[in-house]
C-alpha cells in the first residue's frame, strides 16, 4: 500500500510542466549567460534553475491579489536591504553621457537593466515579475490622474507638494536624499493612444526603433519623432518629479512597469518585423554624426563591461528569461477579468479601460462600471452598488448630493498633515512669522496654512488613512518616525509618550537651521 502511494505520487509529479508558452527555445552553443558569477549575468533558465522558473510579465491590473501583493512586498524588500538604491545609482551613473540613453543603444540597455532588477526581485520572492504599465488604458479617461493605478492599492497618491504618501511606496527616500518619490502627474508630456502603437508598429526600418536621438549637425538620418526612445519620453514627462529626468527616474518604482511595457512593444515589433537571425544582427548604423559613440554596435555596455550594445538583442531574454501577456481585451460577452478594469462597448470594438478610483472624473462613463467600488453620477465616482448598464442611474438623490458634498469637501485637505510632532509648540513659540518659509512646509496645519480633514482635538487619535498598513509593515520605528509620531499616535503606540517631550526651542537653538541639517521629514 504505501508503495502503490509512493509509485502514485511520483508520476503525479512527473506530469508538473510549465504551460508551452512558458517553455525556454533552444540554446545555441557558446551563448552567453549559461554560466555566471552572479545571478544578474545568467541568461538561461539552467543557470538560474536553483531559484526560479520562466517569468511571465502581465499586465499589472491582470495580477491578483496576492500576487499585487507579493510584488509590493518584494520590492519593500529590496528598498529595505539597500539593493534598489544600488540598482538606482547603476542607472543615475548613465543618466547622461552613456549608450544608455539618446542614441541606438537605449532599449538594449534598458532590456538588460530590467532583467537585472527582476532577477533581483525573484532572489526574493522566485514567483514575482515585473507587470507592464499598459498606459494607454489610463489615456482614454477624461483625467488619467484619476486611473485606479494611482491609489494606494497600486502606485499610490502624491499630496499638494507631489510627495508620494500613500500605497507601497509612500515615504520612500530617494537616493538623491528627498524624503519620498516626487511625482507631478500631467503637468507635462502625455500618455499613449493606441494610435501612437499602431504608428510606431507600421516603422519597418531598424532606425525607426533603434533611433539616432540626439543627432549631431550633419547627420544624414532624418528624425523621427514618433521613434520608440522619443515617444517614451513624453510618458515620463507626464508622470513628472523623479521620472521626469534620466538621472533620477528609477527612483519611482513606477519606472519599471513602465519600461517593461516599453520592452514590450519592442519585443512586438521584433517579432513583426524580423526573423531570428535579423533580431540579433541589425543594429542602427554607427555615425559619429548621428550619435555619441558609446552607442555604437561594439561599444562596451557600461556598466555592465563584459557586454556590448549588440548583446542587447540576444533572443535569450524572451526565449529563456522571460514572456509577456497579451495585453488586455474584451468582447461583446467577455469581460476584461480584472476588478480593476471595465470593458467600453459603446464603439465598433470593444476595448479595455482602467477603472476610476472614488470622487474621480468620470465623465462620458455614466451608466458603465467605470468606477472601483463605485459609480458614475454627474460625471464623479461616488460610493455605491454599480447600476445595471440597461437600466443606469441618471441623477442623485438630495441625500447622496450633500453626501458627496461633504466627501469632496473633507478630501481636498487630506494631505495637510504636520511633519513633526513638535509644530503645533514651535506654532505657539511663534515660529510661524519667525520661521515662515520651513514651517509652511513642515508645519502648516499647525500654522493655519491648511485646514486638515482630520480633528485636532484627540492627539492620541490616527490622523492618516493608511496608520494601520503602515504600522503592520513596520514603519513606526522607520525613518519615517517622526510623520508618524505626529499622525499615527495611537496605531503606533506612542500616545504614552509626551508629544513635546523631545522638542528644541528657540531659547536654545534656532528651529529651521537645526532641522533642516538633522533631523529628515516625511
């Protein structure tokens, strides 16, 4: 019996296989990667077999819940142990002036970037990837900066100072040493339509993709400007703060979904327009004129000197590292299947959105489940049951008007939080005219400069929504401390402790050059 058992159990396990689409091509002999000093270097599934298998990139509202989650968390942890820092200043090193940017060599250093980040996740968690931020879903909205992707469940929030404080990565310090991701949505730039994709899909020329940016007098290659490098650039201008720039965007953990969505249309186009021989052979032609030579075919890689800029188009990145999704869709009777995204059927195609998050634009949406765990009434998301789409909703009653009128009228003063615990004493020591600059930054709930949402009367009380998430992932002892001794009193547990207890004062030191040289804030 117990070997009948075991005979069972062993030819279940046999018959365990990754689905065919996951299944690594062949490896040609003398490739490179199938041995590696360092995990990072490993370009087969052989080398990096004692940690995981393929990785399938989908889109990141296709992902469940726990595997949102596990990707939030994996990413936590490479901030905590310093590695995504490190991984920033390996991008901030080529910023400017490198094969990384503005020339040829742009999408096979950043494919190589990429992979590099990922396999640093999968050494923490082997059943993450990275999603792809499949932007043009966002574009179709009336504000895009409304899109489900920025709430705390994805991206997170910025506050009146574009500071991300909300979501996984509120309060993350920066290696250029701001207290968190700055990020300034559509001030700039613009998202994608899918017309952008079909334009840059029709380019057939190898210049098209791999394209001579910032060309020199005397170039002979016309610009493009609907050039992959080019039209990537205008997304990032959107999202504004750190992703604005070259050297600082890897700081925003929203640069990596974006980029993979990036390589993702590259890698379509590749398989459009190439054969697998030409896919790792056609290179823009090396112009003095046209590029920086560290763009040229046979230029070393920096930083990543065992590689050159031709080892950006190995097949061996999708043949054996990794896949990605098809992007998301809907029919008449299908639905998109994510909570996050709703199916618009009113065209001759039907085609898939993201979802509004609550109090958001969504104008030319009424009567459609446009809203995350809401609906569209007079153009906003407001709480409540999604209305049949036959039978929508076409006015408010009295009750939810002056239900939403108060809503509205307490969440445009959500992000008036003190930053220090000792404001509302230095606001009483007058350092509100004294020091008007520092404490309209820090201090401005304190000061009058903004009406909080919350009641100042209880100090023991939590003042920010998300206390509880924060004080589960342990940030009450972080470098975050002091934002968080002032608003998350009583989930933290500091209420016992005197709130002025460890305040200087103006008798003994002046308040804005102490800080400002010693103490961080969030």
């Amino acid at each position: 019996m117990q070997r009948s058992r075991r005979d069972s159990t062993v030819n279940e396990t046999e018959f365990v296989q990754p689905p065919d689409f996951l299944q690594p091509g062949p490896v040609l002999p003398g490739s490179r990667g199938q041995v590696a000093s360092h995990p990072y270097d490993c370009m087969t599934l052989t080398c990096l077999c004692p940690y995981f298998k393929m990785s399938l990139r989908r889109e990141y509202r296709m992902l469940s819940e726990t595997e949102r989650n596990r990707y939030h968390a994996a990413m936590t942890v490479l901030k905590r142990s310093g590695e995504f820092d490190r991984l920033c200043i390996e991008h901030f090193s080529v910023g400017t002036g490198s094969g990384a940017h503005s020339g040829p060599g742009f999408m096979g250093w950043h494919r190589e970037f990429l992979k590099r980040v990922e396999i640093a996740l999968r050494l923490i968690d082997p059943e993450v990837s990275i999603p792809y931020w499949d932007n043009v879903m966002d574009n179709y909205l009336a504000d895009p900066r409304d899109s489900i992707l920025f709430s705390p469940i994805f991206e997170g929030e910025a506050d009146e100072f574009g500071d991300v404080v909300t979501g996984p990565y509120a309060y993350w310090r920066t290696v250029d040493g701001h207290p968190a991701i700055i990020r300034h949505l559509g001030q700039e730039g613009n998202l994608w339509t899918e017309g952008d994709l079909q334009n840059m899909m029709s380019k057939t020329a190898i210049e098209d993709m791999l394209h001579y940016t910032a060309p020199l007098q005397g170039c002979p290659m016309p610009v493009n400007l609907g050039a992959l490098e080019f039209m990537h650039a205008y997304v990032h201008l959107w999202v504004g703060g750190h992703m604005r720039d070259p050297p600082t965007a890897a700081n925003d953990p929203i640069f990596y979904p974006y980029h993979a969505f990036v390589d993702f249309l590259w890698e379509l186009w590749r398989q459009t327009h190439q054969t697998a021989q030409a896919r790792e052979t056609e290179y823009a032609m090396d112009i003095a004129l046209c590029e920086d030579p560290q763009h040229f075919s046979y230029a070393p890689m920096r930083p990543y000197y065992n590689l050159i800029n031709l080892d950006g188009l190995s097949n061996m990145y999708t043949d054996q590292m990794y896949r990605y999704a098809r992007r998301p869709g809907c029919t008449e009777t299908i639905s998109c299947d994510s909570p996050y995204l709703f199916c618009n059927r009113r065209g001759a195609i039907p085609f898939c959105i993201t979802k509004i998050k609550l109090y958001g634009n969504c104008a030319g949406f009424e009567g459609m489940d446009a809203c995350f765990n809401g609906v569209c009434m007079n153009g906003r998301c407001i709480p409540g049951q999604v209305p049949q789409s036959f039978v929508p909703e076409t006015s408010l009653s009295n009750n939810q008007l002056v239900r939403m009128k108060k809503v509205f009228g307490s969440r445009q003063f959500v992000p008036c939080f003190n930053r220090n615990p000792c404001c509302e004493l230095w606001a009483n020591d007058g350092e509100c005219k004294i020091s008007v600059g520092y404490m309209k930054h820090f201090c401005a709930p304190a000061c009058g400069f903004c009406k909080p949402a919350y009641s100042t009367k209880d100090d023991c009380a939590d003042r920010h929504v998300a206390c509880k998430q924060w004080k589960t992932e342990g940030k009450c002892h972080s470098e975050s401390r002091q934002f968080l001794e002032e608003n998350c009193r009583e989930s933290c547990g500091f209420c016992k402790k005197p709130k002025f207890s460890m305040c200087p004062r103006r008798t003994s030191v002046r308040i804005d050059s102490f800080f400002k040289s010693r103490i961080e804030f969030y």
